[in-house]
C-alpha cells in the first residue's frame, strides 16, 4: 500500500506550507511545555525530509533559539500567531550556542532539516496551514 506525502509516526501532526511553489506537506512533532521547549531536537542524530518539530509558543512573542547539543543543521522557520512566514533561518550551524532571534513576534517555530526552505522555495510571507494558527 502506498502513502501520499511524508510518512507520519505516532504522535505528530499534518502541516502545509503554501508558497509560490506549491503546497508543501510536513509531519511534524508539537512541543507545547517549557521542558520540551528547552530540548528541542537535541541529540538527534538525524530528521527525514518532510518531517519537523513544532514549537508551540501559546501568544505571539519574541523568541530565540540556539543549537547546542544539536548535531544536525535545521531551517527555522518562525510563524507569527496568523500563519504567515515572519522570516526564515537556513542551515543554523550544528552544536553552536549563538542566539537566534524571531526578529519579531511569533507564535510558533518550525524546525526542518537544514536546506528545506530554498529547496522547496519557502519564503518569508508564506501561509502555514495547522490548527495552531487558526487552519486545517
């Protein structure tokens, strides 16, 4: 039997992206708690194309991130409270403790492997598509 779009596991949800280029489908993990937050995808060895992990930030806020104990290079993509792509981090550098800012208040941040977004041309001004921003 086979599967449209990416293959999900127990515990993730659907999300699109709806860029120039398309609807770009996503399974991806929500983090919601402080603790989840604070780890993030540390300590993975690897994430599958078409699969991410969801922050779930409640209000729109300021936020920052960083990638220590992170050894596999992420896109950012940070999602203000209305869906829309506020701005797009590529390729953070693994295991570094540099601050990454929102630039912004944001909801929500989701987490791909790196070089997803210039792949699939994901751009700030982009929609996101999950019930966390009021879609699907």
């Amino acid at each position: 039997m086979l599967a449209a779009g990416p293959v999900r596991a127990a515990g993730q949800q659907s999300l699109e992206i709806v860029s120039k280029t398309g609807v770009h489908p996503f399974a991806v993990e929500i983090v919601a708690t402080p603790e989840d937050r604070a780890k993030g995808l540390m300590y993975r060895k690897s994430l599958p194309e078409g699969q991410g992990m969801l922050f779930d930030f409640q209000t729109d806020q300021d936020v920052s991130f960083w990638m220590q104990n992170t050894y596999i290079p992420l896109d950012m993509i940070f999602i203000r409270g209305d869906g829309t792509i506020a701005n797009i981090v590529e390729n953070a550098e693994p295991l570094s403790t540099k601050l990454i800012p929102s630039r912004g208040p944001v909801k929500g941040v989701l987490e791909v492997i790196g070089g997803t977004a210039r792949k699939l041309g994901i751009a700030a001004g982009d929609k996101v598509a999950h019930p966390m921003f009021g879609g699907r």
